[in-house]
C-alpha cells in the first residue's frame, strides 16, 4: 500500500497518497487520538460533524461513532494512537473526561514542536519490541494527553448547509432512538424530501440512515447490557426495538455474540 505505514493495533502513521481504503462508520472500546499532519478533512464523531484542519488534534471517546471523510483522508497525512482505561488511575483520570468535552482542538504554535516530539517518540516506542517498550509507549500517550490538556485550544468548526442537517438529524436520532423512527418522521421534522434525507445522510456519515438508528440502538443497548440491570426484553424496548427476537437477530449480526451472551460476559 503505498506511503501507508502501520505500527501495531496501537499507533499508526498514514501518509500522503493512500489509496487505501478506509473504514466505514464504526466505534470500539478503545480511546482514539488523530493529529492531521496536512490537508483538511472533515469528522464525523457521535452526532457530531467538525471540520478539521492542518494541525489540529481529535479526541474520540470510547463507544463513540466515527469517521472521517474518505475522499480528503486520500490526501492527507494523519497520525493515529489508540489507548484504553487502563492508561489512567484515579489521579489522572480526570485528564480522559477533560479531552471527551472538546474533541477537537489546536495547540499553539510555539508548542508544535513539543507536541510532534512526542508523537516522534511513540512511533519509535511502536517499533520496538523490548521489555521497557509497552511503559515508554503508554508513558508518552499519558504525557501528549496532561500537554493536551494544557495547551488546547477550541479551533473554529463550523458546519453549514447540508452538513448542518445531518448533524441536526443525527443529533435527534441520538436523543430519540428508544421511540419510533421513520423516514417519513424525519422528513416531516426537518422538512426534507425521504429521498433527499437518505442520499445526503449517505453522503456525508458514510453510512445509510436505517443502519446508524440501528447502530445508535445497538451501542446504547450494549450499555444497558453491561450494568446487568435490565433483562433482553427490557434492553430490547428501551433501545427502540418492539420485538425481542428481532433484537437478538440484529444485535448477533452487529456484535457477533447473541445479547444473552454479552451480557454474561460483561459480568466476568
């Protein structure tokens, strides 16, 4: 692949002139940091669309929905880390609830330097495999997160036009997932056209509309799930979904494991 470099599940470099294809609209239980090297792109994050410029860092929480622009990700040069909970204590946990508020930030200048240090060091830390490795790796993420932290800046990300109602229609399905969803619901609601919603909506996310409902219900069933409150029924019907069954079939095909399943395991 070419000017494509992939350290491990952990950091990767990609460079100009990918002709690789990217992934979809997908989340995952790890934490991701994206520094764009160049170039602009656009984020697609939760219910959220941001425009992202040269320098700029993302912060993609955990068990959110994401994606970036395919076409202008072609052309850029970006940086990827990814990192989980057990990064952080109780001391410093504050510093992972601090970056899930901005998401997208800028630094100053006069502190590019500092900042590209470090992300010098965690790509030499990817490529080595000795016993002092994995703590400098997970060292430098701590300190490039606390210098983010201090630095960060809220750069200007404004959307319009039809970004602008994706974002809005992403933003109520978020909020309104455990009722009924149509179509012609949000056609009425946002005064759009079904056909235009679906086209524009696929256009921009990445994904069809019916299968981010299903995705946003999916996500947010895996959470009733894990605190072991709730019974698959209940899940099934406070996550918008009437029948039971139907869940089970859906959440099997998207997670791979019935719902009966996952939730035992996330008692272990």
């Amino acid at each position: 692949m070419d000017g494509y470099t992939y350290k491990n599940e952990r950091f990767s470099h990609h460079r100009i002139k990918n002709k690789r294809k990217f992934t979809g609209i997908h989340y995952h239980d790890e934490y991701e940091l994206y520094y764009l090297i160049n170039g602009e792109t656009k984020y697609f994050i939760g219910d959220e669309i941001f425009s992202v410029k040269k320098d700029n860092f993302v912060f993609v929480p955990k068990g959110m929905f994401h994606k970036t622009d395919s076409e202008t990700c072609l052309h850029n040069e970006r940086i990827l880390v990814c990192f989980d909970d057990t990064l952080f204590n109780d001391e410093n946990r504050y510093i992972v609830k601090e970056l899930c508020k901005t998401k997208v930030m800028s630094v100053p200048e006069s502190k590019l330097n500092e900042m590209s240090a470090i992300l010098h060091n965690l790509e030499n830390e990817s490529e080595k495999k000795d016993e002092y490795s994995d703590f400098l790796f997970n060292l430098y993420t701590l300190e490039l997160l606390t210098l983010l932290c201090r630095y960060r800046r809220k750069p200007k990300t404004e959307i319009e036009g039809a970004e602008k109602l994706i974002h809005d229609i992403s933003e109520y399905i978020s909020q309104n997932y455990d009722k009924p969803i149509t179509l012609s619901l949000l056609g009425n609601i946002f005064s759009v056209s079904e056909s235009h919603l679906c086209r524009k909506f696929k256009d921009i996310s990445g994904i069809g509309i019916n299968e981010y409902i299903t995705y946003v219900r999916i996500l947010n069933a895996e959470k009733l799930l894990k605190s072991g409150k709730y019974s698959i029924t209940d899940t099934a019907l406070r996550c918008g979904f009437n029948d039971s069954n139907y869940f089970s079939t859906v959440f099997k095909k998207a997670k791979g494991i019935t719902p009966l399943k996952f939730a035992k395991s996330a008692k272990k």
